[in-house]
C-alpha cells in the first residue's frame, strides 16, 4: 500500500538546498570582502605611517572589497524572493539556487583574496614609487572583475531555473513525487 507522505512535488529537504544558496552567497562573499578589507588596511595603515598624504587616494582597495559583500547581498536577496513553498519548490529549483548561491560567493572570495594581495603590496609599493598607482588600479580593476562574473553567472542561473525546472518535470526527469510505502 502506497501512501503519500505530503503533497509534496519532491522531497521536502529541497528548502534546505535552496537555503543553502542563500547562505553560501552572502557567507562566502563577506568573507572575501573582509579578508579584502583587512589585508589592504594593514598595507594602507603601513604605508601611512610614512607617506600620511597618501591615505585618502590609496583607500580605493578597501572599497573595491567592501563592494564583494555587495554581490552577496544582492544574489542572496534575489534567489531567497525565488524560494517557494516546499510544496511547490522543484529539486532543479533548489539545486540551481545553490548553484548560484555558491558561484557568486566563491567567487567574491577569489577576489577578495586578490584585491587585498594586490591592495597591501599595492599601496606600500605605491607609496615609494607613485608611478605604479595606475598599474595597482588596473590589477584591482580585474580582480574585482572576478566577482562581478560570478555574480552575473548566479543572476543568470536563478533567473531560468523556474523554467528549466518545469521543462524537466514535465518530461519525467529530475523530480518525482516524493512517496513512501508502508506495509
């Protein structure tokens, strides 16, 4: 005898993976940021002690790394207006949230790693000789660059996966109804 356990159109853990989008977005994104941040305050608080006049302009690294958590936020705020209710949420659904969960927020971490590389050797370089200042710009320019992909690539992945998901479902494939026998 079959009986079903809710109606549900797959397993009721698919919230979890969804949420799990949510999560690795906004976590993995503000850890780059803030690894970003803090490595280039260091180099900036270094060479500050020398150059003080050089402060203001060399404080471009920290704000390209605070704009990581920005990625974060935004993909974490779009794929958490696309959740549904369990009952409804298809298994490609959530996997394709966390899929563009994880995207954006490693690659926001990459970046932050080398924004704040680049921005502590970059700053402390650029304070003995001015001439690299354009040079520290561009490297920074695409590491950020990094970032901005993983989050077009999450944007893109969360905008088709409701349409996706229905084009599977409907041929059979990826999510059955969720069921269990009991005797």
């Amino acid at each position: 005898m079959l009986f079903l356990a809710a109606t549900f159109d797959c397993t009721p853990s698919v919230a979890f993976f969804a949420f799990m989008g949510v999560t690795a977005a906004i976590v993995f994104a503000n850890l780059g940021a803030a690894y970003g941040i803090a490595k280039s305050g260091v180099g900036i608080s270094s060479m500050g002690v020398m150059r003080p006049d050089l402060v203001m302009r060399a404080i471009i690294p920290v704000v390209m790394a605070g704009v990581l958590g920005i990625y974060g936020l935004i993909a974490a705020f779009i794929i958490n207006g696309k959740i549904t209710a369990p009952a409804t949420l298809s298994e490609y659904a959530a996997f394709a949230y966390l899929g563009a969960g994880l995207v954006v927020g490693l690659s926001s971490l990459a970046s932050g790693l080398a924004i704040g590389i680049v921005g502590d050797a970059g700053v402390r370089a650029n304070a003995q000789q001015p001439r690299l200042y354009v040079g520290m710009i561009l490297i920074l320019i695409f590491a950020e660059a990094v970032g901005l992909f993983g989050l077009i690539v999450a944007l893109v992945v969360v905008s088709t996966a409701d349409s996706n998901a229905n084009k599977y479902k409907d041929a059979g494939g990826l999510c059955k109804a969720y069921a269990s026998e009991t005797k």
